[in-house]
C-alpha cells in the first residue's frame, strides 16, 4: 500500500491546495495531509480551524485523511509509514526553497522521496497569504477559497475569535 503525505500550513486552505490535494490523492492508496503546527509562526487560523476546513474541502476523497503534526516532516512520515511526500510547485520562486528541503528529508530519510506536482494553469498565482491580504482589505476572495473557508475568514476578520464551521 502506497501512503503519501502532502504537507503545509493550509492558513488557510485554497483551490490551488484542494486540487494538489485531488490530484495527489489519484496517485497514491491513501494520502494523509498533515497539518504543521509551527510554533515560531504565528497563522491566522489555529490547527483545529484549519482541520476542520481540510476535512471538509476533502470530504469526498475518501482515502484522504487530515492529521496535524509538528516537528521533522521525515519523523512525521516515518510514524506515519508512507514512503511518499508531495509538494505543490507554483513558480520558479518556489523551486529553490522546495529543492533544498527535498535534498534535506532525503539526506535524512532516504527511505522517502518527495514528488512534486505543478500547479493547475488556474492556480498558479494563487497563495494564502495573498488571499489572506486581500481578506484584510475587505476584498472579495470567493474565486481563491470555498464558501465557507471565505465566510470563515469574514467571521475571523470581524470578530478575531474562532470561527464556527
Ligand atoms: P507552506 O507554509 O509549507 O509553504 P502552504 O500551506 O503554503 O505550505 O502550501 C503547502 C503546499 O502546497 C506547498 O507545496 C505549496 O507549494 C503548495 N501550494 C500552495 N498553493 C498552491 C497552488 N496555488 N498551486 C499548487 N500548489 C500550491
């Protein structure tokens, strides 16, 4: 059975991660998305918050489960038993960031090979931090995000609380 990992920050989850996420879950027999829970950033949306969107952008892919981790993404796979890890790739700015970690988890755990999946002609120019700019500038940001992910940002906007999904 192949298990693969598509791991990130999801703060918060965008229909550039949803379709990595569709696309990658196609290639392997189960895909975990695993939740970074870095303590040195701070996100906008806590790890719970950013589950649950997960769980629900995801909620019809059923080999597709979402687990929170922290620490090394090599000790996370290992636990996990996949072999597999797969990074999204944007732009050429992305590139050498991705190497280097791919270079680094393999110097680590040889055992485990990242793949990388280039972005949807769609997606392309899409991040969260820009959709979280132009959330903070009152923008419309329903092309970016889910409805709900989008009403859930309103929510996290106008009340800075944790948002009910
Ligand atoms: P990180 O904080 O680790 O950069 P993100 O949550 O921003 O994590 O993204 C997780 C992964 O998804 C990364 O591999 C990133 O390149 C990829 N990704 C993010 N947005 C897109 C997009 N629009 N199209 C394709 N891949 C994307």
């Amino acid at each position: 059975m192949l298990k693969g990992i598509y791991p990130g920050s999801f703060d918060p989850v965008t229909f550039g991660h949803q379709d990595i996420i569709r696309r990658s879950a196609g290639l392997v027999d189960e895909l975990i998305v695993g939740v970074l829970n870095n303590k040195a950033k701070s996100p906008l949306f806590s790890v719970k918050e950013r589950v649950r969107m997960l769980n629900e952008v995801t909620k019809d892919m059923p080999n597709v489960r979402i687990v929170p981790f922290e620490g090394l993404l090599v000790d996370f796979a290992r636990r996990s038993g996949a072999s597999v890890v797969i990074r999204g790739l944007r732009a050429i700015t992305d590139f050498e960031y991705e190497l280097q970690m791919a270079q680094t988890n393999h110097k680590m755990e040889p055992e485990i090979e990242t793949i990388f999946l280039t972005t949807s002609l769609d997606y392309s120019y899409l991040s969260s931090t820009t959709v979280k700019e132009v959330a903070a500038f009152g923008g419309d940001i329903s092309q970016f995000v889910p409805e709900f992910v989008a009403d859930c940002m309103k929510e996290k906007m106008n009340l800075k609380g944790e948002c009910k999904l």
